[in-house]
C-alpha cells in the first residue's frame, strides 16, 4: 500500500498519548507526513501538538474529553472559552475537519449531556468562521442491542432518545457519526463462531443476511451501525470510523505482528476497492487506524500497550506504510 493511496483515501491514525516515552510532537508530525498519512484524530487538546500541526495541513479531528462534556452542555460561555482556548489560536494554520465531543460517550455517564454539548460546541465553531468544521461525538459497539445479522442492528432502548438527538443535530448540521469498530474484539469474545478469516477481510464463505453478502466482519459491525440508523431515522446520517485495529501483542493466541499486518493491510486494501459495505456500496469511509505508536501506560497492561503501528523510537513495529 503506497501512500498516494492512502492519502486519496481518506486513512487516517490515531495519534494516542497515554505514554511517557513517545517522540516530540513536531517528529510525531513529521512521521505523518512522511508515511503519507492525511488524517491525524487526537482524542484532547494538546497545545504542543497544535503548535506542530502549524501548516501541515494534516486534516485533524479534535477530541473534547469527557469529563468536559457537562460543563459545555450547561454554559454557551464555556464552549465558547474551550474554541477560544483550543481552536480559534490556530484556525488559520490547521485543517481541522472535525471537533469530535467526547469518545465512547454513548452509552454513559454524560450521554444525556451530549446534544447540547455538541449544539454549543457548534455555535462557538462558527462563530469564529469554520463553517466547514464538522462537530461530531464517537459511538461504540456497546451501544448496540443487537449486531447480528446486520440487518438486526438497533440501537439499546436506553440510548434510542439521546441518538435521536445526536442524530437530529448531525442531519441538520452536515456531520457524520463517529463509531469505534473493532473485529479484534469481537472476535477474541467468541472464536469458535467468528473465524479468523472473517475478522481478517478473507473469508470465501460469506455470511447471507436477506440478500446481502458479508465476507467480513468489519462489514457486518459497520452495516450493524447503519442499520441501527435507519431504525431511528437517521439513515442520511454518514460514518466515519474513528477506531479500528489489531493489536501485535498481548493475548496470545489472538494477537501477533502477523495478525494485526494482516488486518490492517487487508482494511487499507479493502478501503482502497471503494466498494462499500453490502448495505452502503460505493460509499467510501473515512477511516482511523488505532494507534500511532505503542502507548507504554495504557491499562490494563497488555493488548492495550501493543495497537501501535510505530514504538516509540519511530521504527515500525511490522511493515505496513511506506516511510
């Protein structure tokens, strides 16, 4: 996979920070652009980093932490002090596609928060003239009542209102939805029904659901997703994936350098098909890699500390990109 590639492609890789061993941010940024990697997801605000992205023009989607969630809801004010704070200094120096509230919100302890969060967070946005800067939230599987078949997806009853909400807010304002998806763990959870190749993008025995095809189970989660959409509606409303991948080690039997090469390289050729999923063909996802590098002081220690694609040093932990 070359970089031209993945650069029309929208690939992006998530640029985690729980460490205390990584490189500078400049060198972070520069290994971005080095590896043709267009899109850098940063899950906070981190002023050191804006600094490097100056002129990149890395298109960057900005994360605003959890805990933040509910004092944004409640004041206009502190929205607006939180762009001031971390966006508008560097407005004219970097692309930022999307400011993403919260990751993994729903379901949780600031789900209700949540639409007005993001309808404040909007108004701030625009206020300083990024019109074209998306706010978005990110969803996980958790949220889902039902994944299998695809075509069962839903989202769980305690969650129906507030996605309606989010939803609303991302139909009228232009933002798609980011979803963490993860095959790793669905497969790990119950390997005696979800083979190996069908977590990998290389089953030749797909799963029929009505008349739709699924040779992977990234498909299968994504069109889960968009199925649980529809059910609300909310089916204009596009995805994004802001989380996937392999980890290299960890827990073994599950995770290897070969396994997670073989799952990254088989989704970047799978993204570079254009096809789609059976439920959205042709519909190209943006997509995020999890992670740049090995984060040292991710908990519980194990499979957490090895997603990355680079160590710390910047020499890759198996071949994927061309650097």
């Amino acid at each position: 996979m070359n970089p031209d590639s993945i650069t029309c492609l929208g690939i992006g890789v998530n640029y985690g920070m729980v460490a205390n061993n990584l490189p500078p941010p400049k060198t972070v940024v520069g290994l971005y652009q080095k590896c043709g990697i267009e899109l850098m997801r940063l899950f906070d605000p981190n002023p050191e980093v804006s600094e490097a992205l100056r002129g990149s023009n890395i298109k960057v989607s900005l994360g605003v932490r959890n805990q933040d969630i509910p004092n944004l809801a409640s004041s206009p004010e502190a929205a607006t002090q939180w762009v001031n704070t971390n966006v508008a200094p560097y407005k004219d120096d970097i692309n930022f596609q999307w400011i993403t509230v919260g990751n993994e919100v729903i379901p949780g302890q600031f789900a209700n928060d949540l639409p007005q969060a993001m309808q404040n967070v909007h108004d701030a946005i625009t206020s300083i003239g990024l019109n074209n800067t998306k706010v978005t939230t990110s969803m996980f599987m958790l949220g889902l009542e039902s994944t299998y078949p695809p075509s069962s997806g839903a989202f769980k009853s305690e969650i129906v209102e507030v996605m309606k909400s989010v939803t609303a807010f991302l139909a009228k304002t232009g933002a798609p939805l980011m979803a963490n998806v993860y095959p790793y763990f669905a497969y790990k959870s119950n390997p005696k029904d979800v083979s190996i190749d069908y977590a990998m993008f290389q089953t030749n025995n797909p799963i029929i659901d009505g008349g739709l095809k699924y040779f992977s189970l990234f498909d299968a989660m994504v069109d889960s997703i968009y199925a649980a959409l529809e059910k609300i509606g909310a089916r204009n409303v596009p995805l994004i994936i802001g989380e996937t991948g392999w980890p290299s080690a960890g827990s073994d039997p599950y995770t290897s350098k070969e396994k997670a090469k073989l799952y990254n390289q088989n989704l970047l050729n799978y993204l570079n098909s254009g096809k789609g999923t059976p439920r959205r063909p042709g519909q190209v996802l943006s997509v995020f890699i999890f992670a740049m590098f090995n984060e040292n002081l991710k908990t519980p220690p194990g499979e957490e500390n090895n997603f990355g694609l680079f160590y710390p040093d910047m020499n890759p932990v198996y071949p994927l990109l061309q650097c």
